[in-house]
C-alpha cells in the first residue's frame, strides 16, 4: 500500500508545485539538497519505497498467528468509523511525536536508527519508507496496536491503516497539491508537505507527523516564515511556494 502511494505522489510531479526548499524557483531532484548527506545511502529506489522483507514479514505472520481476525455480524455506523478514524490518527501523532522527539534528542539514537531516514535532506514521496528496521518496525507497532488498545472494530482499523499511509505519503511527496489534507482543517492545526519538509532541513522542529498542537506546546513548531527568518528564503511564484537557503 505504501508503495502504490509513492507512485501516485510520483506521477503528480509534472502536475503539481514543487515545496522543497531549493535556490531556484522549480526545485527537482537532481538539486544539490536532494543529494545523499551520506555516502553511504543505497544507491537503488527499491529499498526507499519498500522496508526491510524479512523481519517485518515474520511479525506479520505471527499477528495473523497470535491473534486471529474474528469480524463482528456487522459494520459500525459510518459516524462512529470516523470518529474512532480520528482518535486513531490523535493518539497515533502523539506517540510518533514522543518517538520521533526522542529519536533527534538522544544522539545514540539518532545515530544508530533515524539518521537513515534523513540521508535526503528533501523529501519526495519515495523517501518514506526511506528507514531502517527498527524504524520501520517500530512505528508499524505503534500503528497496529492504535486500533487495538482502542478496541476498534476491524473496519475502522482497514480505514485507518489506509488514511495513515495516505498521510504519511502526502508528508513527504514535496509537493502542495491542491487537494492536500491541510487545506480541509482550519486554523493551521494540521501540518503539510512544506511542514514536514521544513523538519528535514532544520532537522530541530516539527516532529509530530500529522498535526501540530503538539509541537506548538513544546516549542518546537516552525512555519515557512521562521525558515525564512532563519536563513532560508521564501518566494512566492502565484500559487507556487519554494523555501531556499542561502
């Protein structure tokens, strides 16, 4: 599922404006920002868009083992699948905001796992699944046991796997379309492309994925202006936004 995201962002390029930070005005990916921070980056697109096989098909295998799916007599309300949707996506941004919080401020663990996924200092769609196994397999935990400590019923879990996939695609596809999540919440408490991409070039702001109360509260949430104010530079071409450093 994750893959068929990617590609879906992917084919949106040539349709779409550009949100990576670049020193010119359409920033692709042969720019300079896009480039490996390190050398040692896989040099194929296969293993940024499909995680580790072995290990995640081994817990997969001893879920569908340890806890057989019993589906109920019958499906839920349609208010009651997207309220439980909602709570989901909450309590799943809060605990990869403390995840990924704790990921950037101890160094060991910036080191030995996460480094990975910031080999790109640009996002595009294909960098997220860009990650480790330990990455991988432990925010793929945190996703399961989301509808199950919540006692959702399996629908609500198929919708919620699916939307959060979607989500964590549309973070990184570099690109503000004009049907992305932020533009149907209000009041700037959902983050976007720019958001997140923001976070991979500073690095030192905007951890939680999808909304943004939680780094508001603890200080660490940076807009397109604080970027600029920090040394970037932002340009607006009509509709179309870039953020570059000098």
């Amino acid at each position: 599922m994750t893959v068929t995201g990617c590609c879906c962002f992917s084919l949106c390029g040539p349709f779409c404006w550009d949100t990576r930070p670049s020193c010119s005005p359409l920033s692709s990916p042969s720019s300079s920002r896009s480039q490996p921070t390190s050398p040692a980056a896989p040099p194929s697109c296969c293993w940024t868009c499909c995680p580790p096989g072995g290990p995640w098909c081994a817990v997969t295998v001893m879920h569908w083992y340890l806890r057989p799916l019993h589906l109920p007599q019958e499906a839920p309300p349609l208010g009651r699948v997207l309220a439980q949707v909602l709570v989901c996506l909450l309590l799943f941004d809060f605990q990869s905001f403390v995840w990924h919080l704790l990921h950037h401020r101890v160094p060991w663990l910036y080191r030995s796992f996460h480094k990975v996924h910031h080999t790109f200092s640009s996002t595009s769609s294909l960098t997220t699944e860009h990650s480790g196994a330990w990455e991988t397999l432990s925010l793929g935990f945190l996703a399961a046991v989301t509808p199950v400590v919540l006692g959702c019923h399996p629908l609500t879990e198929l919708f919620f796997f699916l939307l959060n996939i979607w989500l964590s695609v549309e973070d990184h596809c570099g690109y503000d379309l004009p049907c992305s999540t932020h533009r149907l919440v209000p009041l700037g408490l959902y983050g976007e492309a720019r958001h997140h991409d923001l976070h991979h070039l500073k690095s030192n702001c905007n951890y939680a994925p999808y909304f943004t109360h939680w780094d508001l509260l603890a200080g660490t949430l940076r807009t397109q202006k604080d970027g600029a104010a920090d040394g970037g530079q932002m340009e607006q071409f009509g509709d179309l936004w870039t953020c570059g450093s000098f």
